[in-house]
C-alpha cells in the first residue's frame, strides 16, 4: 500500500467539481482532484451535455431557419437544402475537444490529478484503483449522474442511443424514436427534426416537459407542428432488418406498436454514488441514492461537502457552480445557504422555454393566494414582427405583488427570463422592479416588460 498523501482540498470528479478547484486555486491551496474521466475534463457539460448539445441545436435553427425563410419573402428551394450531417456532427466534436482540452491544460497545471475512481476508505480518506491513499482537509464530492435505464422487455438485447451515444454518430438516420418527453428528449426530437429525420417522440405524462401545466400544453402542441407524438409508456422493444420496434402502453392498458431506424433513451438521469463506499466515510444517502446535504451543501460526515447532480436536486450546470461555490465559502469558514427559489432553467427546443420559481399548481398545493397574467409574443411589436406566433409568457404574483414564478415558451426564452431572476434576487422580490424598468422598442424585452405592466 502507498503512502498517504493529504490535500488541503480533495475533490472526486472532474467536472463541476472544477468550480471548488478553481476557488481553491484562487487561495492557493494545495488540491488533489481525482476523476475517472480525465480524457472528458469538464464532466458532462463540456463533453456529453450543454455545449455539445446545444451546439447541435444552433445547427438546427440554422436549418430551420432558411427553410422557413419565405415567410419573411425569402425564397430558397427548400428541396435542395442540404445538411451536412457529418459535418454538423465533427463541428461540435471540436467544439468540446477544445473546451475539454483548455480544462485539462488549467487542471495539470493547477493543481494534482489522480486518473482514477476513488474511493471512501475512511473520514475524508480515499483510496485510488491503484490503491494510493489520499486524504484531504476539505473534501469535495462532485460524481454527477448517469442516465437511467427503464426496464423495458428486450432493451438489453438491443441497439439502442443515450444522449451521449448520439454524440457519436456520423450518419442521420431516416426515421428516430425518442423515448422520454423530458430536457433530453425534447432537445433531441428538435435536433433531428430540423435535421430531416422523421421523429416519434414518446412521453410518459400527457404533456411535454414538467413545466407550468399552460406553458407544457403550449409546447406539447407546437411539438406537433415538427415531431410525431405519442402518449404511452415503452414496454418492449425488438429490432428486424434494420428496424426498432418499440411496443407503447397506453394510460388504457391498450397497446400499439411504432417503428424506426433508431432508438434513443431519454427517460431521465441518477446521481453516480454507488461504487464511492461514502458509508465508509460517514456520508448518507437518500432513497434514490443523492448524497444528502444541507443547505449550505455539507453532508453528513465533518468537512465533506457535495454538490451538482450527486445531490439529486436540480441537475443543471449554473446551478452546480453555484452550489460548488456556495460549498466551496462554507467549508472555509462561510455561512452561505443556496436558494433555489430563484434558480433557472432552459429547454432548448423549439419552442424554447425556461423558468423560474414557483408553477402555478405548485402556488395551488401549497394553498397560496396567487394572480396570474399571460401574454403572447405576438402582443409586442417585436412578436409581431418576427413571427413569432409559438410564444407565450406568464407571471405569477401573491398578493403583495411579489414574483412567485414566471414561465415562457418562445424565442429566447431563456434570455428574457434573467431579468426575472434578477427580480426575484431583489429583496421581497417586488414586480415593481420589472413594471418600472424601461424596455427597449421594439425588442423582444417588451414580452416581459408588457407581462409585468398587464398585472
Ligand atoms: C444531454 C445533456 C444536456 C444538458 N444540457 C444542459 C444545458 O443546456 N444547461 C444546463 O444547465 N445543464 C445541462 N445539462 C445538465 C448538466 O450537464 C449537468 O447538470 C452538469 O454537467 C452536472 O455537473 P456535475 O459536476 O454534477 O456532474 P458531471 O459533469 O457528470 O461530473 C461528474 C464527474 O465525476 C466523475 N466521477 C464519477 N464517479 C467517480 C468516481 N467514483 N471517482 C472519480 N471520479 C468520478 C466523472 O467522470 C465526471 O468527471 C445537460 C445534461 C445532459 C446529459
Ligand atoms: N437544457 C438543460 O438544462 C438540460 C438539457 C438536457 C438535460 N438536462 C438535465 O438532464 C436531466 C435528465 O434529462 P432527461 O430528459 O433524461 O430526464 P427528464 O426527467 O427531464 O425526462 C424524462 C422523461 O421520460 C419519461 N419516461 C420515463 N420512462 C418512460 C417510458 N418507459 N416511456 C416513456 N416515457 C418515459 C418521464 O415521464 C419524463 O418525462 C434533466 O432532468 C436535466 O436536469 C438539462
């Protein structure tokens, strides 16, 4: 056994575990950051997740973009369109060799980097694949999380794509069933839409996305404009001559079957805990297996603070870095608290949409006195002008006129939600701030100018 080495700062996982690192960094501490993926620097966002993902959507609305072009009397031939997938696919390949290769360049030179699994021996203690022990005075855990497989009959006997295996791929294939009306899914169905494939997008609940239930009805029927629909669970799958077969359970009990090229699996994600022996150390779990934390994200042995996906609350990456800082101030000495009552989300399919605070049926379980206003892009000159017939914002107030959530579906949602989130960052998160702003005409600001004026 080798000697035991010790930190000021152990960090697992080479993702946003880098946000505690970078702090660490900053102070000139001593790190030791050990990651089983040091080939993919950056985790999941860099390499599987955000950029590359949204890099492909950037193509899609290039595609979509010129095919819809004559509504604005641009003309083009729309049957001589051709899309590169291959090319579309290698550009956003480099794009995240170039983002988790400027990673991997700060972290060697940063700080110590152990290419290997970890796990818990002792407090604060872990031991390598290759049995170096290290041990660290803070300690960081940032493992993330993996995609869920559901047991559906014959999936293990079966090709099938997770969002990261698409990632993969060289060639479009004709025809797409996506299972899984979530993030994944939803992004997914829009990309290869727009790229030409003939998408079947099964989901689960009856809308789309677990949004305010207006704005998931919104997008549920925009989707059809696009995306083939079914409503139903997946419970079999096989595959014949190059053809998935997926059998769909409807909410009925009835059953019917669906066809394509290829299959992909979207049907949600789970924090990566198993193999960490965290009871070695003292760290608990809840019953889905996230590290439990408090809110100030220390778990439950002394020093050992966890953050990101691992801790199963919302799964985004501004919201890991947030966290990670947040972790980062209390394990030297803060008293900071993370509030998510102010933590946004996009979706960046078509129509976009993002979010902020609380839904309306969220205001009515909790038995709030709440009001409502909604506004369609096309109310403002700028909705107007662009078209832009697929948006719809809606506000939710309590009785003081404080900002309980806002939602919106449309162009640029998840730029328009900021000077919400900005708001609800304002103590007592009065509306006044918003209603008072002066909004730029005509831009597409005016959307949430007019939802605040329209109280
Ligand atoms: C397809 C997709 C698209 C997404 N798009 C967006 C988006 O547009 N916007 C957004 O905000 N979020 C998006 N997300 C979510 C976002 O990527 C994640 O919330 C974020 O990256 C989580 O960071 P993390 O550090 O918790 O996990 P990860 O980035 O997954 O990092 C975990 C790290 O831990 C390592 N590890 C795991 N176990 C061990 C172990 N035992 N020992 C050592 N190392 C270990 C892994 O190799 C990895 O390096 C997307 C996710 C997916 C899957
Ligand atoms: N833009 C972003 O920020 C972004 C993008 C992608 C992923 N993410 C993150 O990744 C996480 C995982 O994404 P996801 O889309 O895999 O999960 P998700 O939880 O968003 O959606 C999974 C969906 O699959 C459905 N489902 C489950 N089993 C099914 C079955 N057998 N048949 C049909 N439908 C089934 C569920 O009802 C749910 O609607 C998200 O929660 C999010 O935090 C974020």
């Amino acid at each position: 056994m080798s000697a035991l080495e010790t930190f000021d700062v152990l960090i697992i996982g080479g993702g946003s575990g880098l946000t505690a690192a970078y702090y660490a960094e900053q102070d000139s501490r001593r790190i030791a950051l050990v990651t089983d993926r040091p080939d993919a620097m950056g985790g999941t966002c860099v390499n599987f997740g955000c950029i590359p993902t949204k890099t492909l959507i950037a193509a899609a609305r290039a595609a979509d973009a010129v095919r819809e072009a004559h509504h604005f009397g641009v003309h083009v031939d729309t049957d001589t369109i051709e899309i590169d997938f291959a090319g579309i696919m290698s550009r956003m390949r480099a794009a995240r060799t170039k983002a988790a290769d400027g990673a991997r360049q700060w972290v060697e030179n940063s700080m110590t980097l152990f290419d290997s699994s970890a796990t818990f021996v002792g407090e604060r203690e872990i031991e390598t694949a290759t049995g170096q022990r290290i041990r660290g005075e803070r300690v960081f855990i940032a493992t993330g999380s993996a995609p869920v497989i559901p047991s559906i009959d014959g999936l293990a006997d079966i090709e099938y794509w997770t969002s990261a295996d698409v990632l993969e791929r060289s060639e479009c294939p004709a025809s797409l069933i996506v299972v899984g009306g979530g993030y994944i899914g939803c992004e997914m169905a829009c990309f290869f839409a727009a790229m030409g494939t003939q998408v079947t997008l099964v989901h689960s609940n009856a809308t789309l996305l677990a949004e305010d239930d207006e704005i998931s009805e919104h997008v549920t029927e925009h989707f059809d404009d696009r995306v083939a629909r079914c409503h139903g669970r997946a419970v079999a799958v096989r595959q014949d001559d190059g053809m998935t077969h997926v059998t769909l359970r409807s909410d009925a009990g009835d059953e019917s079957d669906i066809s394509a090229k290829a299959l992909l699996i979207a049907t949600g994600r789970a924090p990566v805990t198993q193999s960490l022996g965290l009871a070695h150390a003292g760290i608990e779990t809840d019953d889905s297996g996230a590290i439990v934390v408090d809110a100030g994200m220390a778990t439950t042995a002394p020093g050992v603070y966890a953050y990101g996906d691992v801790i199963g609350r919302a799964a985004f990456k501004h919201t890991s870095s947030s966290e990670g800082e947040i972790a980062y101030r209390n394990a030297f000495g803060g008293d900071r608290q993370m509030d998510y009552a102010s933590n946004p989300h996009a979706v960046f399919c078509r129509p976009e949409v993002a979010g902020v605070g609380l839904r309306e049926a969220d205001c009515h379980d909790q038995g709030l006195d709440y009001r409502v206003s909604r506004l369609a892009y096309t109310d403002t000159a700028r909705g107007q002008i662009e078209q832009a017939s697929d948006g719809l914002a809606k506000l939710i107030v309590d009785d003081d006129e404080r900002i309980l959530g806002c939602h919106i579906a449309g162009p640029e949602a998840s730029v328009l939600i900021q000077e919400v989130v900005v708001a609800m960052n304002t103590p007592g998160a009065p509306a006044a701030c918003v209603q008072r702003a002066i909004h730029i005409h005509p831009s597409l600001s005016e959307v949430v100018g007019t939802l605040f004026e329209t109280l």
